[in-house]
C-alpha cells in the first residue's frame, strides 16, 4: 500500500501536467471529444484505486493513457448509438495492441494534437462561456464545479453548459483540426480571446471566492505560456502573455486591505512583484522583436511604460499617447481615444487633452462611461476650470454606482474650493 | 403538380418525452413507404436539434459565426441549400458564400444522417428491423 498522501500528489502532478496531452490524444483516436473526456475522466478515478494498491507508475503518463484508452472501449462496446463505432472500435483496440507506448507520440504530435484541442475549444460555432469552460476543463484540467464557481453560476448550470457544447461539437461536425492557413489568423485571435477573457474574469471582478479568481489568472497565465510553446512565430501569443504578466504582477498592490481597488498612481510598489515584470518585459521583447505590432502588444507596451516609470510624472506619457494612437488604428475605440486623451494631456499639457476629450462627450458610445467625465473634470481641473470641473466630477458621480469611486469622485470635488 | 416544403416546428422537451417521440419511428417508416409508393415524397431528413445550430452572417466583408439558430422575429423562411460538406468549417464557409448571407442569416443546421437516426430511435427503445434505414431518407 502507498501513502495515501503520495498517490494524490501523483495524480495531482499527473492530472496537472499530462491530462492535457492524454486528452488531446485520446480525442484524435477516438474521434470523439466527449466520449475522450469521459474516458480520460474514468481513468483518473480509477488510478486513485490503482496507485493506492499497486503503487505509482513509473510513468504515470503512460499508465493513464492507456487505461483512458481502455475505458475508452468499454464505452464504445456499451453505447450503441454512437456513430462509427465498429471503425473506432477497430483503431484504438489497434492502438491497445501495440506492445509499446509510442511515449506518448513524439513531440511535434503533441503539440499537433493540444493545438487541435485548443482550437476545437475556442471555435466560433460555441457560445463564448461554453469556449471558456471548455477550455478550462480540457486544457486547464479545472473542474466543472471550479469553474462554476469562479464565474458564479450554479454547477448544474455550468455542466448543461459543457454537455451542450460537447454535444455541439459531436452533432455539428466542428473539426479537430488546426485551422488552414487562410482562416489561422482569425481563429488565433479568437483562441487569444478567450484566454485573455479567463485572466480578466480572475482580475478585474471584484466579488467571488478571492482564491479561486487567482487561479483564473495563474491559469490564463499558464495558458499564454503554453500558446508561446505551440505558435512561437506569433506575435499577438506573446504580446497577450507580456500583458498578463504585466498586469500580474501588481495584483497584490491592486487592492487594499479594506478590498478597495488602488489605482495605480497610489500603488504601494514594494508589493509588486520584480521578477513577473521582469518576466513581463522580457516577453514583451520577444513579441516586438517579431516587428507584427498588434492589439496586445500595443497595450503590454504601454502597461511596460506605466510601470517601469517611478511615478505618474516621469512617466514618458508623449510614448504612451502615441502608442494609443497606433491601437486606435488597428482598432477604433472611444475608450481607447479617451485614454489617448488622457496620455496627452499629461504630455503636452491640459488644452490639448482636452481639444481630444470634447467630441467624445457627444458620441453616444461613450457619453455615459462615467472615467470620460473624471477624466474631463480632471484635465479642466489642471486646466485651471474650476467650475466646469465642478460640474464633470457632478456628471461622473451620477454615473457611477460604485460607493468607493463615488466617495473619492467627491473628494477630488470637494478639493476643487 | 406543384412541390411544397414541409417544415416541422417543435419544442425542446424533456429526455422522458423525447424518448416516447424516438419510439414512434415505426410511424415514420409507414409513412415514408406509403408516401413513395404514391408518388408523392421527393425527399425527407431529420436535422439535429437545435443546440448544433450555428448562424453566419456576412456584414462589411468580414463573416460573423453565432453559436445558436436564428432568432425567428418578423423574418421569414426563404429558401434552402442542402450541401454535403467535410465539416463544420466548409460548411460556414459555404454558408458565407451565398448573396443572401450579407442582408439575411444563415442558419447551419447538420443533417441526421438515417442510421443515426435509426440508432438513436433504438437507443429510446423503438423496435425496427435494419432495412428501416432505406425509408428515413
């Protein structure tokens, strides 16, 4: 008998580091997502049992793969309905044969197969929070019920969720295939998407369970890491891990100890974390030295300018603003105009932020985004306007339904006398 | 003679009903023989459900993929192309290919293939011989 301790570190490295691959595997052998991951799931239960008596594997890889593939079978003879089943039966009591494991394939197979699983996870034809569960679960191996309790819904409701989109997968067709070279670099931005949806989900919310919107990060973080690995040529795929790692590594410094968010200004620096903006920056260089400068690129860049400077005024706030200006070419936003109002207005003084500001008070887009009216008040506070600053700190603190931006709204107000 | 589309409209039901549904199929192979024996039956498939829908469009170029069907408002049905493709993705990508796709909706819907049918008819408990599958195309 092994410790019970030692066998649920095993399967917990396993289930970490291998579920992943096994899965990825598994689906292309089987040609059936849903029945994979059942299989891969039975297996993992069934090593608990295994492992307890037998002791670890020495490849524990290789030990769930295979026992995933005999389940795997066992399915397959018991559920009729399937379609194909004789062929599939046919290739993995082939593959079951074999004397050896092909040490779970070589390795351009393995990143084949998990870049396959991550593009059939984020395909367009699925609602967005069935990609981000999917994704989580297939590749993240996090739990349905984790899951749902990171994005505050019901565990039935999040697993009818993953059910439906498996059974998507299964009846539509959608392909277990990394997309032709026409269609890569849409479906890339999409994958790209997805995952940065995940990091923001565990960052910018401020309820939940606190633990398990960390996770969210760290596992978006892990994600990002895992596409440099897979798609290394791609820009985008570093810009958006340099970007999360930048963000990262404020995230003790991003929230005090009453819960209330600090913006970065009053940022306490000592909590930021040296080494993630190190790792930060130095992901950033490997996505500008591929000189394809795109959305999270540009917003990695500026975030890099943010923290490196010691503080708000020796900020290179003329950089910040033109990098802006290049994100609101690939991308035409009023919040990214608004923020290269901002940029400017610290460069080149208060009259020429505000001379970008005043034609985005009219967009219909915007006019009710309560930072356009702090951000106004505070330009025609420096601007030395004090009553029409009074009066934009008035219009923002409408807007806002948050008690601790209200309160400070209306002591930069009240500071105006 | 004239040819009509037949086109049938249901609601999602619970598995205890749809299973009561699925062993009806014996109905449907009646039907469908005595339909071609007459002359009268110029094709018929059973699509999947609703869940596998997904809805392209086309706007400025760029195609759009929903996940869902089409929300049915004041548009109507006009028309509709069977096609026999590898995947999902041909199938999108057929999709955004017709005129219509850049002022209306494309909703792809994937056909049951008969066996399937047959199958899942079986899986529910429906009792049909083998041959069946010829009469659920």
């Amino acid at each position: 008998m092994e410790p019970a301790d030692a066998v649920s570190d095993a399967i917990g490295r396993a289930f970490r580091d291998e579920r992943a691959i096994v899965l990825a595997t598994l689906i292309r052998q089987a040609g059936d997502f849903g029945l994979a991951e059942d299989a891969v799931q039975d297996a993992f239960e069934a090593a608990v049992t295994a492992w307890r008596r037998d002791g670890v594997p020495a490849n524990p890889g290789a030990w769930i793969t295979t026992a995933a593939r005999r389940r795997a079978i066992d399915r397959l003879r018991r559920d009729r309905s399937v379609a194909d089943r004789a062929e599939r039966l046919a290739e993995l009591t082939r593959l079951d044969a074999q004397q050896e494991e092909p040490s779970i394939d070589d390795e351009s197979t393995i990143v084949d197969d998990r870049l396959r699983l991550i593009f059939t996870c984020c395909h367009p034809a699925l609602e967005m929070p069935a990609r981000v569960a999917l994704t989580l679960r297939a590749l993240g191996g996090l739990t349905t019920g984790e899951i749902a309790r990171a994005f505050l819904v019901a565990e039935p409701t999040m697993g009818k969720r993953i059910v439906r989109a498996k059974r998507k997968i299964a009846d539509a067709h959608i392909p277990y295939r990394v997309p032709a070279d026409e269609e890569l670099p849409a479906r890339t931005r999409g994958v790209l998407r997805v995952v940065y949806l995940i990091f923001n989900e565990g960052y910018a919310a401020a309820e939940g369970d606190r633990l398990v919107r960390e996770e969210l990060c760290d596992e978006a973080i892990r994600l990002g890491e895992l596409l440099t690995r897979l798609m290394p040529d791609d820009a985008e795929v570093w810009g958006l891990l340099a970007l999360m790692l930048l963000h990262d590594a404020r995230r003790a410094a991003r929230v005090d100890a009453d819960g209330r968010y600090v913006a970065l200004d009053a940022q306490d620096r000592s909590l930021w974390d040296q080494d993630r903006i190190r790792l930060g920056l130095a992901t950033l260089e490997r996505s500008v030295r591929l000189r394809r400068p795109g959305e999270y690129q540009l917003q990695a860049a500026i975030t890099a300018l943010q923290i490196q400077a010691p503080d708000s005024e020796a900020t290179d706030w003329a950089q910040i603003a033109e990098l802006y200006g290049a994100l609101g070419a690939l991308n035409q936003s009023p919040v990214i105009e608004l923020n290269r109002a901002v940029a400017v207005g610290h460069a080149f003084g208060p009259p020429a932020g505000l001379k970008l500001l005043e034609p985005l008070l009219g967009d219909q887009a915007i006019e009710r985004y309560q930072p356009l009216h702090a951000a106004h008040a505070d330009l025609l506070r420096r601007a030395g306007d004090s009553e029409g600053a009074k009066r934009a700190y008035g219009r923002a603190i409408a807007l806002t339904a948050n008690a601790v931006e209200r309160e400070e709204l209306e002591r930069r107000r009240e500071a105006l006398r | 003679m004239s040819q009509y589309m037949l086109l049938v409209y249901e609601e999602e039901v619970d598995p205890a009903v749809q299973a009561e549904h699925e062993r009806k199929l014996p109905m449907f192979v009646e039907l469908h023989r005595s339909l071609r024996e007459a002359g009268l039956l110029v094709g018929v498939q059973r699509l999947h459900p609703v869940q596998s829908a997904t809805s392209v469009r086309v706007r400025d170029g760029e195609t759009e993929i929903t996940d869902g069907p089409f929300a049915v408002t004041k548009e109507f049905l006009a028309g509709y192309y069977l096609i026999e493709c590898a995947d999902l993705d041909e199938a999108i990508k057929q999709a955004a290919r017709l005129p219509m796709a850049s002022w209306a909706t494309v909703e792809v819907r994937p056909v049951m293939p008969p066996g399937e049918w047959l199958r899942v008819a079986r899986a529910a408990g429906a009792e049909v011989p083998d041959e069946a599958v010829n009469d659920l195309a």
